[in-house]
C-alpha cells in the first residue's frame, strides 16, 4: 500500500487543523501585543497577512491525496443518457441524488462546477475563520448608487460555494427552519402542500440531531434522531449565561432552542456540524452513498444550457468539461436545476425561457415567456452593532480559545429572533450576538474582510475594541418588502449575471429596520450591562457625519450605507399560479415539460433565519414529488 493510500481523511483533516492552529495561534498573541505597541491604523497591515494564511490553508488542505471520501469523477460520454440530470451539487442537489439514487433502476447525472470540498471546509471550526477564501463563485452585486455605499467596492459581496455542497461548505452551520407563518404564506401563494405539519415532516427526515436535552423538551417530537444531517449545539454556556439573563431583563423569553414550537426568544445556536466534521450535503448526503451504481457525479463541468425538443420537452443539458470538451447529455424523465438563486434563473434565461423583452435584448431565442424568471430577489440584509463592554475576560487566554474548539462554530454564538410586536408571532429582525474579548481581532476582521466596511469605520472599530470587550450583534431583516432581481449580463453562459440587491428600494423597509436596531440596543439599558458601562460605537460613516448620533435618523443612514447580505439569496424562481410563478407548487417550470427547479429560488417569500434547512427539507420534498410522479 502507497503512502497516498495509507493518508486517510481523518489524518489529512488533522494536519491542516494542526498547521491552522499554529499559524491562528500566531496571529492570535502577535495580534494581542501588537495592539499595545503600533498604531491603530498599522492594525491594517494585519488583514492582508491573515488572507495570504487563509489562502495557504485552503490551498493545502484542497491537495487530493488517496482515494476521495467522495463519489468518483464519473466517465460519461457525448449523447450518453441518464434517467435524471441533476444541475448543482449544492445543498439541494446532494440531497436529490442521494435520495433519487434510492431507486436502484434510476440512472442520476449530479453535474457541478466545482471539485470536492477542501479538508478546511469540512473543519467547522477552520472553515468559519476563511471562509471568504473557500472555493466560491465571487459574485457581487451592482452598485446601484443608493444602497452599501459606505462598502469598500459600493457592492455587497455573495459568497457563494462552488464545490460538492455548495454554500452548505461555507456557511455559518446555523441549523433554522424558519417559522410556521413562512410557509402558511407560500400556501396562501398558491402553494397548496407546503403547510407547516407537511414540511415539518421533512425537516425531520433530513435531521439526525445529537442533543438530550433537546429532545426530552417539549419540542422533541419536532425532531429526529436517524437522518442523514448531524445536528448538535455546543455548550459556551460559560461565555452566554450572562448575556441571556440580560436579553431575559430586557422582556425576550429564553429559549432551549430556535427551532422549537415558539421562534421568538434568543437562544443557543445549533448547527450542522457533528463529531468533528462540517455537515454540509456533501458530507451528509453524498458521501454515505458514494458507491451506489447509479450515481454518476460530473464535478469541475459547466452547465451551458438546458436542450428543448420542439414540443418543448427538456430532454437534456449541455455541458463544458474539465478539459473545455463540449457535449450534450441527455435525460429520459427530467431535468433539475438546483443551481441556486443565481444561476438558476440565469441557466433557464440563456436556454429561453424567462421574460420575453430581456431575452430578445440579449439575441436569445424566446422558447417561453415567463417574465418572473430572476425576479422576486430577496435576501435578509444585515448591518453590524457593536457595544463595548467593561468585561476584559482573560485577556490574551480568551483571544486563542477559538483553537480549542475547531470541532465546532469556534465562538460562543446566540441567535435571538424579535418582534416590536409582542403579540405576534412571527419575529421581525434576527439578532446574532457573539461576546468578544479585549483587542480580539474578530470584530476589525469581520468589518474589513467579511462585512467590507470602508477602512475609517473599521479604524474606528479597532480603536475602540483595543481596551475593551464587546458584543457583536449582527442585526438582520427577517421579512424585507424590497425585491432585487437577476438578469443577464451577456448571453454567453461563461459570464455571471448582474445582481441587483434592491435593498431597501420599499422605503418602508429602511424605517422598519432602524426600529429594530433601537430595539436590539435598548439591551444596554437592562442591570447588567449598566453594570459593564456599555457604550454603542459611533463608526462615524461618512454619509452620515451631518446626523445625530445614534438618532431614528442616523441609524436609517447606517443602516443603507453599511448593509451586507446574509448570503439568502432566495425567490428568483419563485413557485406560485399560473402567470405569477416561475414554478408550480409541484416545482415544475410553467410553460416547458420535464424541468424542474429545487433550491431556494423557488421560495415566494423568504423564510425567517438562515436559508439552509429550508433549501435542504425542500429538496427532500421535490424528491418525494418526483417519486410520487413515476409512481415508484
């Protein structure tokens, strides 16, 4: 046996966690001690050196060596035919494979453009600290001149994954399901199916949730034990006891969890990640069934377009192989895009179908009207709080804890989900709070590399973390009337398409979430943090310099010219009627046979918390549809 072959996974993860740690732990003490010595704005120089480490720690753990923990590349031939033809091996499309495969005379092609996960992906802990640098598509959205103008590039940045499990591979693992009110609208929708009990019964298949406490509560009968999805909360309830009792003194239940029967309440978080490994669908879904003869993965391949016969039959794709070879495969049942609310839409524009006046702008031969085809973009836009805090911790020992939890989210995390109205019962703004030592360099990371605040804001930032500790909160909109839309730059299929957020172009939308922010701050009026002398930082945003601080009016001024994304790109394809959805209820795309669309641009209206599990329990329908289609 070969050295490569003797290399299991478990020993490559091992030595990028190992190197990963030594180089964090580095940056970790020279961080603390140089914050004491250099000025504020030398603490700049320090972000290029961590994303060259980011870089290098991806780039060695992506080195393949022995055999694959995943599917093989498969061998497939020009003409070759498959029952299925799957588009994207995002947090959909694993799931599809997986569970079409299940029927052993299924033939399934799982086309994606990227390769394997890198070993820094699967480390849930590694792969929060560079995860910018993950294999992504790089997408930004256009500067529209009115909103993120206070960004470095006046664009949001939508890191999306390219690579088996897509945007699963470098998310925040954050395991939501949304609220019950979420899907009752995609019924109102015209969306019959979609109920609450009914999609709740496929968060449950997909779940394989590891906490006692959990499921001896009241909510245990929500959940699931067996599934495919390792689910877990860590316990930091050493660094979050404290700061839940202050959300508790501020009129916020506290919860056992957010995917209970009751959202509204913070919370410790869960997330998909389980005995040392990240449970993006890859891992989750692809792996355990590598071997199943009827899988066929194409990775590193680019789908070009989807192929119409002349009664308007989806009968296969072409695609672009590792070596630029084009060929068409074709599929005898159906095709599925599943992906994402990006390229989806593109792929269906740039095969005709999506809306007629766009497409003949771009030469492209119309097969199907459906005007809605990249419209409806929505998104939960976020904006960063940060309150200092008269709580030091232990200095440089609470800076380097993260290196001792890299099996898990590697900070202590609460996710809390609120409304103005306490009556109701759905929340308007989710809050994620994560406590921070003195001179951390978390919050000048976050707002320079991930948050890609102008450098003044972030100087500021960095100042005022230098001697004392803090609470970020990361504010985000649950429930945004503003719509943003996806079309066509060119019709060239190697081209991304432009990205138009449409943050808050509902003024409506930018009043609501000032009233948020104020109510999220309002914590600092409660006993415990008057004892910690709280104080909001002023990032003195430019475009705001003439207002008031922090009146209603500066922090709607804030709040447009600082708001990132929350990577929820949902709605592009949307399901609904006839004449309004892209797709039926059924996921079928209206106007053409044999295509559907599974992933998160069939939401009609955006669910309220993170987009995974959403995107995963919808997949683990779409595949129960199709079955129930070909009566197996």
């Amino acid at each position: 046996m070969g050295i490569n072959e003797m290399l299991t996974y478990s020993t490559r993860l091992k030595v990028v966690l190992s190197v990963g740690a030594i180089l964090t732990i580095f940056l970790g003490t020279q961080h603390h001690f140089i914050l004491q010595s250099i000025s504020i704005a030398e603490v700049k120089l320090l972000v290029p050196l961590i994303q060259v480490l980011e870089v290098a720690i991806v780039t060695l753990s992506s080195i393949q060596l022995g055999v694959s923990e995943y599917p093989p590349q498969a061998h497939v031939e020009d003409g070759q035919t498959f029952d299925f033809i799957v588009v994207g091996a995002g947090s959909a499309g694993c799931v599809l494979a997986n569970r079409l495969t299940e029927i052993s005379n299924w033939k399934v092609l799982l086309v994606e453009a990227g390769d394997d996960p890198p070993a820094a992906s699967n480390s849930p802990g590694i792969s929060v600290l560079v995860n910018s640098n993950l294999p992504n598509w790089n997408y930004l959205t256009v500067d529209d001149g009115y909103s993120s103008q206070g960004l470095q590039a006046k664009r949001i940045a939508q890191l999306t994954g390219r690579m088996l499990g897509g945007s699963s591979g470098i998310n925040i693992m954050f395991y939501l399901r949304g609220n019950k009110a979420d899907y009752e609208t995609w019924v109102q929708k015209g969306n019959p199916g979609w109920e609450w009990n009914n999609v709740t019964s496929y968060f449950k298949k997909s779940e394989r949730l590891n906490d006692r406490t959990i499921m001896e509560s009241e909510s245990g009968s929500l959940h699931n034990t067996n599934g495919y999805l390792g689910v877990t909360r860590p316990d930091w309830s050493h660094r979050t006891s404290e700061y839940l009792d202050a959300f508790k003194q501020n009129g916020h239940e506290i919860l056992i969890e957010n995917n209970g029967h009751q959202q509204l309440g913070y919370a410790p978080a869960s997330f998909t990640a389980e005995k040392n490994i990240r449970q993006n669908t890859a891992n989750a879904f692809l792996k355990p069934v590598k071997t199943r003869k009827n899988l066929y993965v194409l990775k590193n391949t680019k789908a070009r377009k989807i192929l119409f016969d002349t009664h308007k039959r989806a009968i296969g794709v072409e695609l672009k192989l590792t070596d630029g070879k084009l060929i068409q495969v074709k599929a005898r049942k159906e095709v599925v895009l599943s992906a994402g609310a990006i390229s989806s839409p593109q792929l269906l524009m740039i095969s005709g179908v999506g809306p007629k006046e766009h497409l003949e702008k771009m030469s492209i031969d119309v097969l199907f009207n459906s005007p809605n085809v990249g419209r409806n973009l929505q998104d939960h836009p976020m904006v960063p709080i940060f309150i200092t805090i008269d709580k030091k911790f232990s200095s440089i020992i609470e800076n380097i804890e993260p290196l001792k939890y890299l099996d898990r989210f590697p900070m202590p995390v609460i996710v809390g989900f609120a409304a103005l109205n306490k009556s109701q019962g759905y929340p308007d703004y989710q809050v994620t709070a994560v406590p921070v030592p003195v001179a951390s360099i978390f919050p000048t990371l976050l707002c320079s590399t991930l948050f890609t605040i102008n450098d003044g804001p972030c100087t500021v930032l960095a100042k005022n973390t230098k001697l004392r500790g803090a609470l970020v909160g990361l504010v985000g909109h649950m429930q945004p009337k503003s719509r943003g839309k996806i079309i066509l730059r060119t019709s060239n299929p190697e081209d991304s398409p432009l990205i138009y957020s449409g943050y808050y172009n509902n003024t409506e939308d930018l009043e609501d979430f000032a009233k948020y922010v104020e109510d999220y701050v309002s914590v600092m009026n409660t006993p415990y943090f008057r004892n910690l002398k709280p104080e909001i930082i002023d990032l003195r945003v430019p475009q705001c310099q003439d207002l008031k601080f922090p009146s209603h009016e500066y922090w709607k001024c804030y709040i447009l010219n600082l708001s990132s994304s929350h990577y929820h790109l949902v709605g592009t394809c949307a399901m609904g009627v006839e004449g309004v959805g892209v797709v039926d209820e059924r996921l079928r795309v209206r106007g053409v046979r044999g295509l559907r669309v599974v992933d998160a641009s069939v939401m009609p209206t955006i669910t309220r918390g993170n987009t995974n599990a959403p995107t995963i329990m919808i997949a683990e329908k779409a595949a129960d549809m199709i079955k129930h289609d070909y009566e197996t």
